[in-house]
C-alpha cells in the first residue's frame, strides 16, 4: 500500500482519479493499492509566544526577546480533524512509503514536512514533481518519484524562511507597539513594501508642479515641436516669431527598429499584465491560475522562469496550434515557419518550472463553464504565448528637423513593416478577441514624406501650457515591478535572487497591507494609509530596507541550493532583532507619546521633570530617575483608596491631599484625614495627619 498527500481535496482528487483509487473514505480516497488524502494549506504553523510562556499574554517590552528554544508547531482548530485523518494514515503499518504530492514549491514542502513530523511517522518519503496536472504529467512523475531527502535543501530553506517571519514578526511588533502605546504590525517583507507606498505619497504630497510651455507649428499636416518651455515670455517670443513665418527642414534620419516578442509569462508578469489589462489584483490574479491549473488547463503558475525546457518543443508547437484553433484570433491557422519555438527555449533559465502555458487540455475545454476571471485568465496566457513565438515587430522610425527663425523644432513617426508579435495586442482592444488592427488606428503614427531642405510657407504656430505630472500612485502591476527589482542596485550583475518575496508571496504581502488598513485600493491605485505612515515613521531603516529584505531572500536562494546553513541565515535575524530592541529602549518620553500626546500631572519632586500617567503608574519622564506612584499600593489599599490623576496631581503640587472617605478595615467605617506624601532618595513614602478639632466656646 502507498500513500499520496496533496495539498488541496481537488488536488488529490485529482491524483487518485489518475491512479485508480476510487474508493471514498473519511478524509481520503483508496484503491488500487493507493490512498490519496490531502492537507488543507497550511495545517500547521508555528505557536504563538504565549504557548511558550503564559507571561507572553501581557505584552510587556522587558519580555523581549522572545526567542524559543524548541520551536512549537499547532494545528489549526478547524483542521484538526484531517490532520487527524494523515497522522493515522501515516501510521499505518501496510504502507511502504509516503509521496509527498503537495506543490512543487518551498512553501509545498513545507506545508508536507509539518504534517509527517507532527504525525511522528517514520515511513520513507518521496517526492512528485512536476508542473503541469494533465493525466500524462502526473504519470510521468509516478513513474519518477524522487527520494523526499533530494527536497531537503527546500525545506531547510522554507523553514528558515517562516522562522525569520515569526521572529521578526512577534518581537518588532511587541517591541514597537509597547513603545508606542499603538499597535504597530511590522512584517519581515510587508513592511519594506509598505515603505515604498509611504515613500510615493510623501512625493506626491511635496511634489511642486511647474508651468512649461510647447510651441508647435503646421507643416503641412506635419506637427513640429520644441517642447517645455519653462520661461513663458520666451515661449511668447517663439510663438510669435515662428508664426507665419518660412520653415526649413534641416534633416530626416530614417532607422529600422525591431522590437523582439515579450518573454513568456512568470506568475509575477502575469500578475501585471492581468492588472494592467483587466484591473485584477495580484490576489485574484492567483486563484483564477491555481484554479486553471488544478483544472489541468495551464501549467504550474508558481514559478519565476520565463522560460521552457529544449526537451518541450514539441509541446510548444502543439499548444500554439491548439490556441489558433481554439480562439482563432487571427482567423483559421496559416502561418509557415511559425512558431518560432527557439527564442522561448533556455534550460539555464529554468529551475524547478517552466514559464506559464496552457496545456493540451485547452483543445477540448468548456470555455462557458469557467468563471469570468478563470476565462480572462487562461485568455491572456495563451495569446501572450502566441506573442512569445511570433514574429518581430519591424517599423521605421523617422526623425525630422525643422528650422524656423532660429528656433529648432522636432517631428517623429513611424511606419510599420511588419506587425508582428504586436497584432495580438488588438485581442484584448476588441470584444470578440482578434487580432485586427483598427482602421482608423492604422497609420496614425505616420508623418509625410520631406527631405531635406523642404521649405513650408508661412507656417501657422501654436502655444499650449502644461504642468509638469507628479510622480502616479502605485498600481499592483507597478508595485509587483517595484517588488520585484527591490535592491537591484545594490546586488551583483550576477546575483539571481533579487527583489522582495517571490512570485508565490508577493499577492499575499499586498493583501495582507490593505486588511491590516496600512495601504488602501482607489481603482487601481494602492496608496499607503495615515496608519501605514505612521508605522513607517518610526522604524529604522534596516527594517523597512528593500535592500536588506532582498538579500535575505538571495540568502534562502542560496540555502536551497546547499550554499548557506540554516543557523548562519536565522543568526542573522537575531543579530537584527538584538540592534532593533537596544534602539527601542533608548527612545525618549516624548517620542514615544508621539502618537498619544501625553498631559503631565505635575513635576517631579526628585529631579523636576514632568510626570506622566502610565497603565500602572504615574511616573517621571526622565529615564534616569526612579520616582513614581503606583496605582497600586500596599498603604493606600489598607485605607481603601488607589491612587488615581486627581490624588497624583495634588500630592505632587501639595505633598498632601485632603479625603473624608478613607477606609478604616480594623474599626470598619470611613475617617478623613490628610494624605502626607515623603521622597527621600526617589523612594515615596506616605502617612496620615489628622485635621485638628476646633475648640467649642462657651
């Protein structure tokens, strides 16, 4: 008997339905020697401080570093029910191994390992990997299952990786928010992307627009320009000296330019596009390509590469046949010579997956019955893989010089030679999806025929005003770019890992910025909100660097590959942490009421600061200083009062108060009497003085 764990119920569906387990049990499917079961997600993740200490329930700064020794893995409540199903079937003793089915991703072996150490089973494990969920690919990885140890670099990798988000997750969040008296949420990588957000407003908002001026004249249906002028008497001046005046071409250069296919689709180009084209977020983006992929209708959509394997090219001619006849976007399929399948090749670009494409499945797919994002989707992929293995895009570009007075003016245009891989761009322009070029659009980039020393009579000019454009507010297209190229300039050429995530996270990270309200979706804008500022204003540098965070994904890069130990990475983190909490408590009394101004209850008897109100105390902002009256004390409860602000205000303006309302517990009935309040060296002490009874006359 052998046992297979997805990572979805549709997944392992999925696999059993390829393999011939029929049968349905609770929590798995069995037959033909096989049991099929899945997790759901992630089951497990690391416990929460508290389940190491129940001290961690009280937020407290002097706790931190909260740093576990043995590091604690709990099951959600609302799946342990399956997890129960695995740990059983994991222990059974008729089966001979385990094949980890889960995706073919850090994250996939992750979610696996979790679930057989938690279960405590000791059956070998191997692995399936593989990138498409088409019957024929999931028998060939059958056929050549990996031994699960090959995967233990990735997993080494996708522990450090969670490690280093609880780390700095629960000990920069509990150090800020204790400091601050706010919650403050800091995340190893959403918070150098919520930097990037708070940047771009901060530019915009100290953005100064300046006025400019472009004078244009009439050549003969040719517009000639000199663009921004920014002093407007000498816009004036051109204007009315060119107008009406002879102008003179002075040159026409003539190149041909080629612009090469894009690249096939990654998840994170895919994203963009998507973005781009149909105002999709990153988030949506994914599940309508985990959907199509489960659905067997594209290839793995977690992947980096853009490229495919040389042993797939068959494959590529096929698929770029079955999406002419599927869509038909340019009407029935004739084009010799096509596809040019070379350029989409490249085995050293290609690590565990290739570039997103749709399968073979697409020939026979119901188009109808997928849902409108799925159709959009799967839509873009297969006419960007057509455009990937299309023809150049040939045009020449003409550039001509205009003389007028003493003023040079400029004219540019082009004349396509050949569309190209560009056509197919028309598909998402139109609603039927074809790739026909507008009539009214073709040839508008066109300019006439001059050459040099053409003479145009009596010109007409004419002056426009403009400002110059602040920089624009992210879009999950720009910011997924901005992302992903985060550190680019302070990496090596050479270095492969860059950027902040990777394109599996990248999603999650925004949403989890926009649902914890420090960034805000306007349209297709994402836009950092005053509580996303706020957080960004306080931290240090090294905790909201781009830089920084890439290098640590460089460095898990390097981990899967057995370059870097996982104990040098996570010393790291902690190095990180230690500076992080040494700078937290040095951080003043005002700055931290920054948030929450704070009134003072009076001065200091001992050195003369102010005294602020604290959860459990009222205290003296000078940190040098050990004065402070507890809320709490063992006089003040055995004459049954706390200290509250009144009685702190007038003790520390009076050294005394006055109460009638005092509790005696030995004679059991109220007295007054005054309050004395001493300090001697920064220790408070207190007494009692009973007023003195007026004498009666008689």
């Amino acid at each position: 008997m052998y046992l297979v764990i997805g990572e979805k119920p549709s997944v392992a569906q999925t696999l059993a339905k390829v393999l011939g387990a029929k049968k349905r049990q609770e929590g798995y499917l069995e037959g033909n020697g096989w049991l099929v079961s899945w997790c759901l997600g992630h089951l497990a993740e690391y416990a929460a401080p508290e389940e190491y200490d129940e001290k961690y329930r009280k937020w407290e700064f002097s706790d931190l570093p909260i740093l576990p020794e043995k590091w604690r893995l709990v099951v959600a409540k609302e799946k342990k029910s399956q997890f129960v199903v695995l740990k059983n079937l994991l222990n059974r003793t008729d089966v001979e191994y385990v094949v980890n089915g889960c995706d073919a991703g850090r994250e996939g072996e992750l979610i696996f390992r979790r679930v057989y150490e938690l279960s405590g089973s000791r059956i070998p494990v191997k692995r399936i990997w593989i990138s498409s969920m088409e019957d024929c690919a999931i028998r060939e990885g059958f056929a050549n299952l990996k031994d699960g140890a090959e995967y233990q670099n990735l997993y080494d990798a996708s522990v450090c990786r969670a490690k280093a988000d609880w780390l700095i997750g629960m000990n920069a969040t509990r150090a800020f928010t204790t400091k601050y008296f706010k919650r403050l949420v800091v995340g190893r990588v959403q918070t150098p992307t919520l930097a990037m957000l708070v940047e771009r407003g901060e530019q915009i908002r100290g953005f100064q627009k300046e006025k400019y001026f472009n004078v244009e004249l009439d050549c003969d249906s040719m517009k000639a320009e000199k663009q921004k002028i920014f002093d407007p008497e000498e816009a004036e001046r051109i204007y009315k000296a060119c107008n009406g005046s002879n102008a003179v071409v002075h040159s026409v250069e003539t190149i041909e330019k080629r612009v090469k296919p894009p690249k096939l689709y990654d998840l994170t180009s895919l994203q963009r596009e998507a973005n781009r084209i149909y105002g999709m977020t990153a988030q949506q983006t994914l599940h309508a390509a985990q959907s199509l992929y489960e659905g067997k209708l594209i290839t793995y959509p977690r992947t980096d590469s853009n490229y495919l394997t040389e042993d797939m090219e068959p494959t590529a001619k096929t698929v770029f046949r079955i999406i002419h006849e599927k869509y038909q976007p340019s009407g029935p399929f004739d084009q010799p010579g096509m596809p040019d399948t070379k350029r989409v090749m490249n085995n050293k670009k290609v690590s565990d997956h290739h570039a997103i494409i749709p399968t073979a499945e697409l020939l026979e797919a119901n188009l109808a019955g997928l849902k409108e994002s799925e159709q959009k989707i799967l839509f873009l992929i297969s006419i960007h893989t057509v455009e990937a293995m299309e023809k150049e895009h040939i045009y020449l570009e003409t550039s001509v010089e205009v003389g007028c007075g003493e003023e040079i003016f400029h004219a540019k245009g082009k004349n396509v030679l050949q569309n190209g891989w560009k056509i197919y761009e028309e598909c998402f322009k139109n609603k039927d999806g074809f790739a026909i070029e507008e009539p009214d659009e073709a040839g508008k980039d066109r300019i006439p025929d001059v050459k040099q020393g053409d003479v145009f009579l009596h010109v007409k000019s004419r002056k426009t005003e403009h400002f110059t454009s602040p920089p624009k507010n992210y879009t999950e297209d720009t910011l997924l770019s901005a992302m992903e190229t985060a550190g680019n300039k302070e990496f090596d050429s050479d270095t492969e890992k860059k950027g902040l995530g990777t394109p599996a996270t990248r999603a999650s990270i925004i949403e989890k910025l926009v649902s914890s309200g420090y960034a805000v979706r306007k349209g297709k804008q994402l836009m950092a909100t005053q509580d996303g500022a706020d957080l960004i204003s306080v931290l240090p540098d090294y905790l909201k660097s781009a830089s920084m965070t890439a290098e640590w994904e460089n460095q898990l890069l390097r981990m899967e590959k057995g370059e870097l130990a996982g104990k040098d990475f996570l010393q790291g983190i902690v190095k990180v942490i230690d500076q992080m909490l040494l700078e937290c408590g040095e951080i003043s009394v005002e700055e931290q009421n920054r948030f929450y101004p704070r009134e003072t209850v009076g001065t200091c008897p001992v050195c003369g600061s102010p005294v602020f109100e604290g959860k459990q105390n009222f205290f003296c902002a000078n940190r040098d200083c050990s004065f402070a009256l507890w809320k709490e004390n063992r006089y003040l409860a055995s004459i049954g009062k706390q200290m509250d602000k009144t009685m702190a205000a007038e003790l520390l303006n009076k050294g005394k108060i006055y109460a009638s309302d005092f509790y005696s517990h030995k004679k059991k009935r109220k007295f007054a009497a005054y309050l004395l309040m001493d300090v001697i060296d920064g220790k408070v002490s207190f007494g009692l003085e009973f007023p003195k009874k007026k004498s009666s006359k008689r």
